[in-house]
C-alpha cells in the first residue's frame, strides 16, 4: 500500500472558473450600493459543486486509480515510496500550473506518513476514523427529540463501514425519527446509542486485503435485487 502522502487544497476553488457570458445576469444580486454580478462562479449555487468535480475529473482522469483522489478542491496524492512520490506530485503540480488552478500553499502539507482527509485518517496500515471528529461521540448526551437522533445517526452514518452490522444497531433509533411514531426513549434506544458509541470510539482500522488469504463472501438477495 501507499506509506507517502501530500494533500493540496486549491484557492477558492468556485472563484477559478469564469461564468459563460450570456449567464452571468444570472448571478445578479442587491445590495445597498447597488447591484452585483459574479463573473466567476460563486459558492451556494446549486450545481457549482457537480460543475466544479465535473471540470477535476476531466483534468485529473489520467492519475485517477493510480496515485490521486479528488473531493472538489481537496486532492490526495498517495505513492509507495519516496521516490515514486517524487515524480507523482510533480505530474500533479504541473498539471496545475498548465490549467492554471491555484493552490493555497499554507492550507497545503506534503510528504506525509500520516493525512488527514474527508474527516478520515489514513496511513500504510490503512484507514481510521478521524479522532478529532470521534472525540465528540464521548461526550454525547442523550437524544431529546427525533432532531438531535438525526443529527446523532449523521455522524454515526459517516463511519459506518468501521461498524459491522450497522443498520441492525441502530434500527431502535433509525425508527424514532420517523413522523409516524411518536418520540419515547426506550431501554431498547438507549442501548443502542450506547453500543454505538463505544464502537465508534473503538473502531477498526480498515485495511487492504492480503491477496494470499481466504475469504469467505457474504451474499444477500431478494426478490428485487442482491448485494
């Protein structure tokens, strides 16, 4: 696996692409000195991010499965040594001086063993949770209302792939935030939020499989599909 790491955050990714002409009254909007058009693209349009990926996938397609990942303007570079990382952060940073998207060098950090990325860690061994993000899980209270169970089961959702069994887990409490049932917290809730807390704060490290093992596949099907 990859043990060298860079990640590159661009400059206000949006503002780097221009608007087309005729759709710039568009983007027309008041203020009290007057009226304002964007003639970049500005953040809190609907599409901007779809456009913004669009335009990174077509610029980054050859790297893509090789040695980069992109998440709008953030780009993960990953190698297997330090040489080979060498010649891949040079592919990339020519490629965006030639498309001419700017970076935000204090915002950068490269030739790491350890990153940091869409609120995951990653390192040789594998992927973890972020424990920044995990940190919050301890101290969380209760539930009150089918918003905060919400809000609980977004950040548990994120994770879910380090929590075997997921949705079983946390069908007591994926219930409570339907309209049709009325808000009661239940022993059957409440050790279900517990339980997953301590494996979110316990999780796994998830790594690549070693060709050389045996593994047993697991299958589910239905009438309507399989998996």
């Amino acid at each position: 696996g990859a043990c060298v790491f860079s990640k590159i955050d661009l400059r206000s990714g949006y503002h780097q692409l221009k608007i087309k002409e005729s759709d710039i009254p568009k983007t027309t909007f008041c203020t009290r000195y007057g009226h304002f058009e964007f003639v970049v693209m500005p953040f809190g349009l609907s599409n901007a991010p779809t456009v913004f990926m669009d335009l990174m996938n077509r610029v980054f397609y050859p790297f893509f499965d090789r040695f980069v990942i992109i998440f709008i303007d953030d780009i993960l570079i990953y190698s297997k040594s330090q040489k080979e990382h060498e010649e891949h952060l040079r592919a990339v940073l020519e490629t965006l001086r030639r498309e001419k998207l700017y970076a935000k060098f204090f915002k950068c950090k490269f030739w790491l063993q350890r990153v940091a990325f869409l609120d995951h860690i990653i390192t040789q061994a594998g992927i973890e949770v972020d424990p920044s993000k995990i940190a919050a899980v301890q101290n969380w209270s209760a539930p009150k209302n089918p918003s905060d169970v919400r809000s609980f089961l977004g950040l548990a959702g994120y994770y879910r792939r380090f929590i075997e069994g997921f949705s079983k887990i946390a069908l007591p409490l994926s219930q409570l935030t339907r309209k049709s049932v009325k808000f009661e917290w239940t022993d059957r809730c409440e050790s279900s939020f517990k339980e997953l807390k301590r494996r979110l704060t316990t999780a796994p490290i998830l790594t690549i499989p070693d060709p050389s093992w045996s593994f047993t596949v697991y299958s589910d099907a239905s009438r309507r599909g399989l998996g």
